[in-house]
C-alpha cells in the first residue's frame, strides 16, 4: 500500500481578510486569475467541472474557461459529450480553480445554459485550424477502436477543409455558467485556512468568513 498519510505542507504565503476582498466575486475571481498569470501558473484558466447526471451520479473533469465577465464563465465543448448530458438534465453545476503555487482555490456554484450559436462561432473561428479540425473529428465520449480512427478522420477533413472556411460543427458550441456561490481559499498555517464566501440573494452579494 502506497503511505501517503504524513504528506503534509504548512501554508505560509498569504491571508484573506475579509475587510479586503472585493464586494463583487467576479472582480474577486479576477484579481486572484490575474495574479495566477503574473505567476506564470500553467493554464490558470483550467478549471474543474463537476456535474450529475440524471442518476444523480457526479462527474468531474477539466475544462479552460474562456471568458470571465459579469454575467459569468464560459467554456466550450461537444454537445454530445458526457458533460453535457450532464448538463441537459441537471444545470446545476460547480467548478474548482487551484492554484497550489499560491496556496489557493476557488469554487463556484451556478447554473449552466447554451450560449447563443453566433457567441460559439465567433470562438470557433478564432481557435487554430487544427482545433477546429479537431472539434469535426472527435464523437466525444463516445467509444473508438484505436487512435488510427482519429488519425484518418483528420485526415481526411484536412484535405476536405483545405483552403476553406471551416463551419462550426452543429453538436459544438460554448456554455455560460451564471454564479450563485462563490468560495475563495487561501491557504494559511496549522490546517486554520481562510475561507471567504459569497452567496447571491435578492439584495446581492453576502459576505461571509467561514471556519476551515
């Protein structure tokens, strides 16, 4: 058996106080994104998603977030996909940012929808044509036999594409989470972390400290 009970690390970094957080969890979430790309953190924009599915099973994964802004976060994926099976019969959903080289995590709770089909195209468009190639190709989730499928596929649909506007595939396109929680964490000494959450109510946001 594998003895990982005594692996353990004092976090020293930083704190959060809750005097100094911002009012509004998106300027929150923004700062401590930003910090995490002044840090030179790989992908600070992965993030996890975990949903349930219609036999209230969780799943989770990672996905990049590829927009932040006030009405919310956005990612894309296949629509056929798992996670949006997920999606199609529950939306609610939670995702988990984490930066150990800060000592922190976010998560945030919300409900999920589609985003309208001209917000996906204009992304698809700008990703590099392999991706959008790679988007034609992929029935995610679904079982393949061998890679050599995958490798075919793509390339036939590179010689088919060839010099050609590649359309945005009908079962591809981006969501939009839309925040109702959200929990900041800061690492702290002796396992006594802050944690700083807000909850969306009919008057905004409430601020609270909670115990770790």
């Amino acid at each position: 058996m594998l003895k990982i009970d005594d692996l353990r690390l004092n976090y020293t970094r930083s704190s959060l106080e809750i005097e100094e957080v911002y009012k509004n969890p998106i300027q929150q979430l923004e700062a401590w994104f930003s910090e995490a790309i002044a840090q030179n953190i790989i992908e600070p924009n992965a993030m996890v998603l975990s949903t349930v599915d219609r036999f209230h099973k969780p799943h989770s994964r990672v996905v990049l977030a590829k927009a932040i802004s006030n009405d919310g976060i956005q990612f894309f994926t296949n629509y056929t996909s798992h996670k949006a099976q997920d999606l199609d019969s529950n939306q609610n959903a939670c995702v988990t940012f984490f930066y150990p080289d800060l000592e922190r995590q976010i998560r945030i709770e919300g409900t999920v929808g589609k985003i309208s089909r001209e917000e996906s195209e204009k992304y698809f468009h700008s990703r590099p044509k392999s991706s959008q190639i790679g988007a034609h190709v992929s029935d995610q989730s679904k079982v393949i036999h061998s890679r050599e499928i995958l490798e075919q596929k793509q390339a036939l649909l590179e010689s088919q594409f060839e010099g050609k506007v590649i359309p945005l595939p009908d079962f591809w396109g981006g969501y939009l989470l839309k925040p109702t929680y959200f929990e900041f964490w800061q690492g702290r000494t002796s396992r006594l972390h802050d944690r700083i959450a807000y909850t969306l109510s009919e008057n905004g946001w409430k601020i609270e400290r909670l115990s770790p």
